[in-house]
C-alpha cells in the first residue's frame, strides 16, 4: 500500500467508489482505517487525516493530491525526531 494521498486513494479504488468522494462517505466507511502519512511507516486514522485537512470533498486524484499531500508532509515532519530527541529518548525514556 502507498502512503498520503496515495494511500487514501487506494482504499477509494478498493471499495469500488468513483470521484467525486465525499470525505463524510469515507469518514462513514472507514473511520478507524489507518493511513500511512510517509515512507517511514508514519500513520493516523483515516478520520483525523480528514480532520486535519478540513475538506469536504475530492473532484478528483489530483484534487485529492492537493489537499490532503500537504497535510501529511506536516503530520510527518512533526512527528520526525531529530538527534537530540534521540539522545533525550535513549537516555531519558
């Protein structure tokens, strides 16, 4: 499976649907699906990704791209840990 964007669109394709999608539908469908935001193995519920995108629809795989691939590029970054929280992690718990 993908991750961001294109992850949530496989599971558009997966359950059979056709843009435009509703994010309420997908929301409805697979609120506890887990998403991975980034190569890393990073992830969130489908629910909160949507959330955090405040949108209530996609036209289209682009427009999903657009909306959504700046979202997890945040959720990513805020949840990558620099060298120094490495340290304090190994040392401190």
């Amino acid at each position: 499976m993908g991750h961001g964007p294109d992850a949530v669109h496989e599971l558009i394709e997966e359950s059979g649907w056709s843009y435009p999608v509703s994010t309420r539908r997908l929301e409805r469908s697979m609120p506890m699906e887990n998403v991975a935001i980034d190569e890393d193995g990073n992830s969130m519920m489908l629910s909160e990704l949507l959330q955090e995108a405040d949108v209530d629809r996609f036209e289209d795989r682009a427009d999903l791209e657009r909306k959504l691939g700046p979202v997890c590029r945040e959720e990513s970054e805020a949840r990558t840990v620099g060298i120094l929280g490495r340290v304090k992690r190994t040392f401190f718990g």
